[in-house]
C-alpha cells in the first residue's frame, strides 16, 4: 500500500509504503516511513485535536502489496493491549492489527510507536521497501522527474490522446492514458493514481486532437497534467487550479512507453 501523508510537523506532504494499519474505522493508524526524519512513524488517519472528517491526514494512492500482509496474532494483540491500558496509552481495546510480518507481530516497536510516535529506522528490524511495480513503471516523484519526462516526450507537443481506462473501488481511483506523440517520441502510457479530478474538452469539429504544449506540475505530493498551458499563474496551486480545456489531478503518476 502507497499513501500520500500530511506531516503536523513540518506541515509538508510526504509519500511512504505502508508498513501496516491499526485499529479500524476513524480511529485506523498507518506505520510508514518518514524520509525527513529517516524515522517509523505511526500516523493518525484524522487529527486527534481537531478531527476533520473530510480531510484525512493520509490518503491511499494504492494497495499494492498488501495481498503480502500478514494479521497479528492473539498473543500480540493481547501483549500490546495490556501494556497500552496499563500505561494509560490508548483507551480503546486493540483487535486489528495487519501489515508486513516484521512488523505487525513485533511487540516492542508496537510499543515504542504508541509511547513515541515515532522510532529512528536504524533502531527497528523493518525491510525498508519500495513499490511493488517499480521495475516496470517510471515513478514521477519530484518536479525534477516531471521536467525530465516532458523533455523526453517534448512537452506534449503534437502529442494526442489515444485511449482513457478508469478503475475505481474502495482503495484504488486510477485513471491510465495513452498518449501517442509518435513522430517525436511514440507512445506512452501515463498512469495517474489516486485520481482527484479528470476534466476533458473535446476539440470541436473542424479542428485538430493535438497538443500544442502542456504542463506537468509536481507539488506537495499532487500531480497536475495540463494541456496547452505552460505554466501556474503566481497564485495558483494545484489543489486550487481550474481550467476550461483539458486536466488531470492525482496523488501520484507513473508513465512507461508502450510503442
């Protein structure tokens, strides 16, 4: 499982594999690694001073890897609760836990994440690890991926849409595009997940489908694909663009070449 997580400390995103989920409903946690603090943290799925319900302080870009999860056992569960209740850590009886096994069944880290929140990775046994499909897709992390990518796909120009396949359920909003810019490049498939908003205007009659340029904006953990635009005015952010022509917003892109 990938997650897109919003720091209370620095107030800066971040994005981590998560390492396991516990507890359930509004009160579920996620165990991810931190790379600002290169530290296991346990994080909040809503703000525990002032909850808001319809921003979570993580948000799942997808699920792979899970299917490798393991739960924790009777004899875990039942450990942690009776150290957690026996120093006033948590107030609720724990019966979910589920993650990685080297890590869900690990009682003593369990138990220093409550206390701390927060455990230094060179002091855990945890196997750090990267996406599960990262040998066959490009990850686009950083503004500096997105720059190397549209100069390598030449900024969208002349660049047309093929195809659009829209997969959506409780853990998973992915929107794949295939992009055929043949005469420079060829064809790439971009594949957008945690989809936040698709907006298409199709050309009108007696005009053409290419593009002429776009935009590709990396920015607090989101991602903006843009037609004919080059740039944000200085106010813009993606979380507030808007636009009349064609945009895609997303917690995470990944892009191949198909043909």
């Amino acid at each position: 499982m990938f997650l897109r997580i919003y720091d209370n400390n620095s107030k800066k995103y971040f994005k981590s594999i998560c390492y396991a989920k516990i507890d359930v409903g509004a009160f579920e946690k996620a165990v991810v690694i931190n790379p600002h603090s290169n530290c296991v943290e346990l994080v909040n799925m809503f703000d525990e001073v002032k909850p808001d319900y319809h921003r979570p302080l993580y948000e799942i870009i997808n699920s792979d890897g899970t299917e490798k999860w393991h739960l924790a056992n009777v004899d875990t569960l039942d450990t942690l609760n009776k150290y957690l209740k026996a120093n006033k850590l948590y107030k609720r009886a724990l019966t979910h836990i589920a993650g990685y096994p080297d890590l869900c069944n690990d009682v003593e880290l369990l138990i220093k994440l409550f206390e701390n929140k927060s455990v230094p990775l060179t002091e855990t046994k945890i196997t750090v690890r990267t996406n599960e499909d990262i040998s066959e897709w490009n990850y686009i992390r950083t503004q500096e991926d997105a720059d190397k990518f549209m100069e390598l796909f030449v900024g969208f120009h002349d660049a047309t849409i093929q195809k659009m396949t829209y997969e959506e359920s409780q853990s998973c909003r992915k929107l794949n595009v295939i992009f055929d810019n043949t005469g420079w490049f060829g064809v790439a498939e971009l594949c957008f997940e945690g989809l936040i908003t698709l907006h298409l205007t199709p050309p009108p009659e007696n005009c053409t489908n290419d593009f002429e340029t776009a935009l590709l904006k990396v920015e607090d953990g989101l991602v903006l694909w843009a037609s004919d635009i080059e740039e944000l005015d200085n106010s813009e952010t993606i979380e507030n663009f808007d636009y009349e022509y064609d945009y895609i917003k997303a917690l995470n892109l990944k892009w191949r070449k198909i043909d």
